[in-house]
C-alpha cells in the first residue's frame, strides 16, 4: 500500500505476541534485534515463512542467515530495551481492542476487509474526508 500512496501511508509496526504461540514472544524480541542492525523487514519476513518451525534454533539460523552480528543480535534480544518496547506495544494493542493479530488500523479505525482490496478502499474514503 505504502508503493500505491507513497505520500498518504505509513506504515507503523507494532508487536502482539499472543501468549497461545509459544514463541512469539522470542520471535518479537529476535525480530527487533535484527531491527538495531537495520533488518527487520528481512527477519519479520523470515519469522512468517517459517511459523510452522519456529524455535530457539531456527531465531538463530534466521539472524545467521541475514548476516547479523550475533553477539549483538544475542545482547539485544534480551535487553531490557527491547522488552519495554514490546510491552509498550502489548499495552498499546490492548488499550485499541486488539485481540489477534494481524490487526491494521487505518487513522485509528480497525480494518474489517483484510484485503488489499478493502485496505485500498479504506484509504481512499480517508482521502475523500481529508480532501473536503
């Protein structure tokens, strides 16, 4: 969507690790990790292609594979830093009636139509009441 409206979205991330996946907590951690040495988008990538799989091994195999420095990539994960970022965002979800993820909000409002489709229409009808 950003390529479609390079000047009217932004894309914001935010973390929900559901407590139901086991390791989505340490997915988060490893996935912000990977953000300090400018790869997030490449470890978020590699988290969602390997769901099914994920593991203490595979977080690493995946921050090997991007390249990380893995002492750095091993301090971060458990950083304090880290974890009040993921709580931040936890509470943030929590305050905005987040119960799943993905969730996508446009200018505050839940998209109901998960599709590109109806992420599309609700952007243009944001445009429309921005323009009048």
């Amino acid at each position: 969507m950003s390529e479609k409206y390079p000047k009217d979205v932004r894309i914001v991330f935010k973390n929900f690790p559901l407590p139901m996946h086991p390791f989505a907590a340490k997915a988060a951690a490893a996935a912000l990790a990977a953000r300090s040495q400018g790869k997030f988008w490449e470890y978020h990538g590699k988290i969602f292609e390997n769901f099914s799989s994920l593991s203490d091994t595979k977080l690493q195999a995946i921050a090997q594979e991007l390249g990380l420095d893995m002492n750095k990539f091993a301090a971060d994960q458990r950083s304090a830093h880290i974890q009040r970022i993921i709580s931040r965002d936890v509470n943030e979800g929590n305050n905005a009636g987040v119960q799943g993820t993905p969730t996508i909000f446009v200018n505050g409002k839940a998209l109901e139509n998960l599709s590109l489709e109806g992420f599309a229409q609700m952007i243009e009808a944001e445009q429309k009441k921005k323009a009048k």
